[in-house]
C-alpha cells in the first residue's frame, strides 16, 4: 500500500477518535449562535468557518454534559438549519444548505389593517425566533421546506402555517384576529407529564391530544389521569367519588362545554362517562377558581371538546377490553359549518372479559350480584337455576359549529350517558325468584352563541338543559311472599349564561355576567310487602328552585412577571332572602428567575347535594341521592378558603408547593334510620361544619424524553356534628398521607409508564355491640352498638401500576396511524381494605359480621386503535 494512503488513514482514524473521545459540555439558552461558536473555540481548541451572514440571527439552546463532537454539532444543525461538516481534526465549516427558503411577511390588525409590531414567528423545530418590526415585517433565512411556523402575540390569536406557503418573493400579508381573553401563560410545561400543564391562574390544564401514557391507563380517561395531580384523589377507587381538598365529591362542578353533569361515571365509577378522544381540553381548578363557576364549593373540572371547525375529515375508532369506540369530525361546509360524531359501549354483556370479570369482582363484592351464577362462583347448582346476569353502558355526543359570519360562532351540543343492569335469579325447585334492575342515565343538550361585536369586546351566550335520573327496582318471590322495592332520584336543571369580555388594556381584562339556574329534584321510594299481611311505604320529596347570579371578573398580567384575578359572584335563591356575596381572590408573583409565589382566596355556596340512602333491600352501590337545599330542612352549604404557595424551576427541575385551609358551614347529614320510616315527617338531619388544611407538593424532573414525578399530599379533615357526637372526628375520606411517584419515558413510539401509590389507611367506625329492644308484640329487635366515630382506621394502601403503548404508521405520509398498548394495575395483587362496615347475622344467636370491601385486584387491559 503507498504511503501516502497509509498516511491518510491514519489520520481518518485519528481524527475519528477526536471526535469520538472529545467530552463537551456546553449549557446555553437562546444564545447567539456566534457566541456559542467563540465559546466552543476557546474551551476546546475547535476552528469554526462561515461567513457572517450565514449564521446572523442565529440563536442556540443547548444542553449538553459530556458529548462528543459529533452529537453536538447534530444538535447545532438540528436548530440552525444549516450544513455543518468536520472537514479535519478541530475545522468545522458552516454553510447554507441548496434547499433553504427565506420566508417573509406583514402582519396586520384583521380589525383595524394596522401592521402588528413585536408579534413573535416561531420555528417550532429550530426553535429560531424573530420579531416583527413597527411595520409589521418579519424575513427569516434558512428555513426547512417542511418547518412548521408559529405567529404569536399574546393581544391575538396563534396562527401556523408552513415555510413553503411563506417562501414568495413578493411578502405576503397575514391578517390576525384580536383576541378578548388575557391568556393564563403556562408556566409549566410537562405538569407530570406531556399533556398536563400549569397555568398561571392556577389551573391545570390538560390537553388531551398532547398527554403521554399516564401508569394504568390504556385510554387517557380524564377523571382517572387528574387524580395523579397532588390535592386529588378517590378513597373508594372510583371516578365519581373524587376528594379535591378535602371535599366531597357532590361538591365539585364538572362540566361538559358549559352544561352542568350530574352522572361523571360509567361501570359504577370504574371509568369515567366521557370519551377522551372527543375532549380537546380540560381545565382543573383546586382552589381559586373564577367566579364564573358557582353552585359548588370545591373542585371545578371544565371539560371542553373541539371548537373549531374541522378543515378535513377526520376520525378514529378503537376498543379496549370493556368497549369500543368510534368518532368522526365532518366540515360540511368549508369555514362555515362542521359537524363531530362520537358513540361508546361496552361489549361485556355480550363477551365478559378477563378486565370485565377482574372490575366486576371489586364492583359487585358483598351484593347480591355475586350471591349467583355469573361467572365466578361456582357454588351454584346450574341445573335448578335460572339466570340472566347483564350490565352495559354507553355514551353519545354530538356536535355542530356553524360559523354565519367571521364575528359569530353558534354551536349545538348533545351528550347521552347510560348505565344499565340487570341481575335475575330464579331457584326452580323452591320457587324463589329474585329480580334487581337498576338504570342511571344523564342527557343533556346545550346551545351557545359567540359575538364579537369590536376588537375589545365578545359576549357569550349559553343555554342548556340536563335530565339526570337513577331508578332500582328489587322484587323478590318466595314461596307465596312477595317484596317489591322501587326507587328513584330525578334532577332536572335549566341554565342559562351570559358573559362579556371587553379588553381595557392590552394586559388587562374585564369579564361580566350572569347566570340563571332553574333545579327540580325527585326522589321517591315505594316499599310493598305482601303474604300473611300486606304493608306499603311510601317516601316522596319533590322540591325545585331558582338562583340568580350576577359576577365580575378583573384580570391583569405582565409577561410572567404578576398574574392577578380578582372577582365578586352574587347569589340570590328563590327559597331565601338573603343575598350570597362570594370574593375571589387569585395572585401569582414572579420573585426571581427561580421562584414564584401565589396566595388565593374565596368564599363559595352550594345549594344542592346528595346523601347516602341506606335500605336493607339495595344493592348497596347506587345509593346517593341528590336533594335540594330549602328554607326548612336542609340549610345552604357555605365555604371559606385561603390558600398560599411557591414554585420553583430550574434546569429541568420543578416544585410546586401549595398550602391551604378550608371552613366549611351548615354540612347536613341524613339520619340514616329515617328513610325507612312509614311516616315522612319523621325524616330529619343532622347538621354540622367540617376544617380541611393540608399541603400538596409536586417534585418533577425533565431530561430529555424521561419525565420523573413525586406527589405528596398531607391533609387532615375533621367534622362536628354535636347532634350525633360531642367531640370532632376525622372525615370518612380522610387518607392523611398520600404519596405517589411516576416515571414515563418515550422513545421515537414506545411509551412506557410506571407509577407508585401509598397512602394512609382511612378512618371507619367500629361495632363494638349488639343492643335489643322488645317491639309491641314481644319481639326482640336488635340494633349494632358503635364506638366513637371514625375512631379505628384502616391498614395502609399501596399499589403499582405500569402502562406500555406503541404507535406505528401505515405510510410515511402518517396520514393513517394506529396504537397498540397495554396496562396492568395493582401488579402485586394486594389485597387493600378500601370500606368496612358490619351487619348482624341471624343464626342460633345474633353476631356481629365484619364486612370488607377490597380494592381492585390485578387487572390487565389491551387496547387498539385507528385514526385518521
């Protein structure tokens, strides 16, 4: 071989070495890129060739610890857009690439056609920036054909586009819409994980197109991933029992595009009522929340689906190993009208899966639902048996835009949710036959209009109707004895709203309106008992009222520097004279680079609830009932809370620490001996006030695609009732400690997930005894004596789930794409005690029996997945 090649090898070697053993470290954030380059040439000897104007304008973010050079000049091509080649050991040169496009352009006021100056065009790949001048013109060299641009100014809306469709030699003009909201500025990106933000309101929005693969979860169901937020959590593992700060879960207000939901569940709590691929955001207040929102004292949930017209169609369907789901967008009509379709049922009643068999077990434990034939006790003798065993749910949501003109937007909304079962036994030989049916359904239908009457003022206009309705039936034959139990609760609510947002400033908002809220609530109860004698009970309340409420609203912020919302709500009810005045109170403050601090306050009411209903022949799981507040018996619900906090962000690292303390009046409680009473006006309540304090904090790292998270919640809330007892006790809810830890990381379409809970034991009220009395024809009755309230407390809970999904594509185009995923929750199969309660079993003698209620077992779920 001749030296020469010999020699040239060598040095290729050599030079591939450097390149290869060199560590760089190098941390910037929007710096020059000619700075960035006079940096690596001093620190590591490296000697940059380009031309000035190639890299003018230039701006690097970078993060690197310990690279070597090739990783690092990937980086630098990756957010320049530029040729970067090692032509030798330590030169680098830099160059234009052949098919660069200079893009250029005018922003103007679609309003008023004056130029728009400041407004930001972002690369959302290179993450270059610049901004446009007192003339509303912007140019950008070197630009990739398929880049993505961004146009934003904080005063108007976010407008995208391509490079390709900016690339003219002639500069085209872009007109912007005004906005009339001051826009809450994300102060944390990835609030757990991709998806979930924090606001500078205070809020946390989670944008469900966005969310990464949360621990458990094959489906991202809204009310499921909320709970891994600090201050939130469910006791009783159901989705509609969620605790927000010591609140119960009638207290919180979750809405769906503005319409009040009185049914948030599906499968009795296992899953939530709503399809996620249909919600475009949903926006989670803990504390501070608008005064916008009333008629609840604690957590608001606003869920909210696509609000813009569709520019193609577009759709997916799906099924996991509960149900199957299917949804479509439709522009009927380019730019003017739109049309989105979405439908969801579960299959079980037609194929019990190993999910349905694994949820079933934890649902229908300790009711009569497992004392049959249905799948998993085999006790039961088939050949005298006689059973029909089904349950199923489904869901429906429809929705039009209709865009008359470019200042108004008119949307009709309808949501179906429904839950039926069905359980029938009959033994053939004893002539015993038992039927229970219990049916849940929420339907609603809701209208808004949207007018943009000038560049600073838009007025809103909402109406809508929600029918919710529960309805069990029991009936059991035994041999020539005949009991039938038939209840239900009805709420009906009519709302309407109205809201103005007029700009005052740039940075400043003010909002005012108002809203009417018509209720009507039904329960009714019909007991009959026929044989040797015959009896009749019947229970029935029917109660309606009104609320008047007027609120203001005044918002301010400084580019992340102080965010400020102060309002006043106003309540007058139709059954009281008073009138309710409700402050609210929400500031954040920048401190430094670092550390922010915020402080909250507000006063809320509540006129409607629900109480627990206790009867002997229940199925013992739908047993809340909603009723009305009144001027007689059941007091206005009233709240007061403060709250104050900090965060801190840096380099990846993010703390958010909340403290708060919440008084809440006028608690009723329905004596649970009452509702069997023959007589109505023996019903009566008991009455009383409850203190949540607590701190919740969020400690999260970011690095790259792998996103670690820790949860903490310490929380203590106590009532009073001093009918029922004299000394406080701890709520039924009350998990002291709450901790949970997860991990997710993605890698180009793998996502995994994985996530830790443990929390304190809850508290329960023993039974310590068995008391009897003697009725009028000398029979025994006996009663269960009980300890102190919530004085015992159950063993601590823990679990740990995981979560896997893959996405593949079925052209490069990925105009078509699919997801194949899988969950496993409680993958240790512990056994947690989630309720105990006690009844009194009837054998030679009376006994107390101790009666359990466990925590889902080890569950798997499969999921698919099509859109387009």
């Amino acid at each position: 071989m001749p030296k020469k090649y010999f020699l040239f090898i060598f040095l290729l070697i050599g030079e591939m070495s450097f390149c290869q053993e060199m560590n760089i470290t190098i941390n910037s954030n929007n710096t020059p890129f000619k700075e960035v380059i006079e940096y690596l040439e001093k620190k590591y000897d490296l000697r940059f060739s380009y031309k000035d104007e190639t890299i003018d304008g230039k701006k690097i973010t970078i993060a690197l610890k310990e690279s070597n050079l090739k990783e690092l000049l990937h980086k630098l091509e990756e957010q320049t857009y530029l040729e970067i080649n090692l032509v030798s050991n330590r030169y680098i040169i830099i160059k234009k690439k052949n098919n660069a496009l200079t893009i250029c352009g005018y922003l103007y006021d679609k309003g008023t056609n004056q130029a728009i100056a400041d407004a930001a065009i972002r690369l959302e790949t290179t993450k270059q920036i610049v901004y446009t001048n007192t003339e509303g013109y912007f140019r950008i060299e070197d630009v990739a054909p398929n880049e993505v641009i961004a146009i934003q100014h904080r005063s108007y809306i976010e407008q995208k586009t391509t490079a390709t469709s900016l690339a003219n030699t002639d500069c085209i003009k872009i007109a912007l819409q005004l906005s009339t909201t001051i826009l809450e500025e994300v102060i944390i990106q990835n609030y757990l994980t991709q998806g979930i933000s924090r606001k500078s309101n205070g809020s946390i929005l989670i944008t469900q197109s966005k969310l990464n693969l949360l621990p458990g979860l094959t489906d991202p169901d809204v009310l499921e991933s909320i709970q891994w937020i600090p201050g939130v959590m469910s006791t009783s593992e159901s989705v509609s029992e969620l605790n927000i700060r010591g609140g119960k879960s009638d207290q919180n207000l979750i809405l769906w595009d503005g319409m009040n939901i009185y049914q948030s569940d599906h499968f009795f709590g296992m899953l939530s009522a709503f399809n996620p691929y249909i919600i475009k955001k949903t926006t989670l207040f803990r504390n501070g929340a608008s005064a916008q929102y009333g008629n609840r004292i604690s957590g608001v949930i606003d869920i909210q689906t696509e609000n813009e017209i569709p520019k193609k169609i577009n759709g997916g369907l799906g099924f996991n190993m509960i149900h199957a789901d299917g949804f479509i967008a439709l522009p009927i009509v380019k730019d003017k009208l739109g049309v989105f379709v979405s439908a969801r049922r579960s299959f079980t009643d037609v194929v019990p899966t190993f999910t349905y068999k694994s949820f079933s077990e934890k649902v229908f434990q300790n009711t009569r639902i497992l004392s049959a034939k249905n799948g998993f006790n085999e006790e039961f003798d088939e050949e005298y048996t006689e059973l029909l065993n089904k349950f199923y749910f489904f869901d429906f949501h429809l929705k039009s835009i209709w865009k008359p003109s470019e200042s108004n937007k008119i949307t009709f909304n309808i949501l179906n949710i429904k839950n039926n079962l069905k359980n029938n036994v009959a033994i053939l030989q004893d002539t015993i036959a038992n039927r229970d049916e219990l049916k849940t359904k929420n339907e609603s239908i809701g209208a808004s209009w949207q007018k943009k009457w000038s560049n600073t003022l838009e007025q809103e206009t909402k109406i809508y109707y929600t029918d919710y309705l529960s309805e069990y039936t029991h009936d059991l034959k035994d041999e020539g004895y005949n009991t039938l139990v038939y209840k239900n609760n009805n709420v009906t609510e009519l709302g309407v709203h109205l809201t103005f947002n007029y700009n005052l400033k740039e940075d400043q908002l003010l909002i005012i309106g108002g809203q009417f809220n018509q209720n009507k609530v039904g329960y009714n109860l019909e007991e009959q008992f026929y044989g040797n004698f015959a009896k009749i009970n019947t229970i029935n309340d029917n109660s309606h009222s009104q609320i008047y409420s007027a609120f203001s609203e005044y918002k301010y912020t400084k580019e992340k520097n102080i965010f400020i919302n102060a309002g006043l709500r106003i309540n007058s009810y139709s059954f009281d004279t008073n009138f309710k005045f409700e402050p609210r109170l929400y500031i954040e403050k920048q401190l430094n680079r670092y550390f922010r601090a915020k402080l909250s306050g507000e006063i809320r009411s509540q006129a409607i609830g629900q109480f627990i209903e206790l009867n002997e022949d229940d199925l013992e799981m739908s047993n809340q009932i909603w009723v009305l507040s009144d001027d007689e018996n059941i007091p206005i619900v009233d709240s007061q809370q403060i709250g104050t906090g900090i965060l801190f962000s840096d380099n990846g690292w993010d703390i958010d620490m909340d403290i708060y303390y919440k008084k809440t009046n006028n608690i009723s409680i329905l004596n649970p001996k009452s509702i069997t009473a023959t007589d109505p006006e023996t019903i009566w309540y008991h009455f009383g006030s409850g203190i949540a304090q607590g701190m919740d904090v969020l400690i999260q790292k970011k690095y790259k695609n792998f996103n670690s998270s820790i949860g903490y919640s310490l929380s203590q809330t106590d009532y009073l009732f001093e009918s029922i007892q004299p000394e406080i006790f701890s709520a039924s809810t009350n998990a002291k400690h709450n901790f949970r830890w997860s991990t997710s990381h993605k890698w180009d379409d793998l996502e995994f997930s994985t996530g830790f809970i443990w929390r304190s034991g809850i508290p329960y009220t023993q039974a310590i005894g068995i008391t009897s009395t003697n009725s009028n024809d000398a029979v025994s009755l006996y009663d269960l004596e009980y300890g102190s309230i919530n004085e015992s407390i159950l063993p601590n809970y823990y679990r740990v789930d995981c979560s896997a999904s893959y996405r593949f594509y079925y052209s490069a185009e990925k105009k078509v794409r699919s997801k194949i995923g899988m969950s496993f929750l409680n993958i240790l199969n512990h056994k947690n005690t989630i309720n105990r309660s006690y009844k009194i079993n009837y054998d030679s003698e009376p006994v107390i029996v101790r009666i359990d209620k466990l925590s889902l077992g080890f569950t798997a779920n499969l999921v698919f997945r099509l859109e387009w």
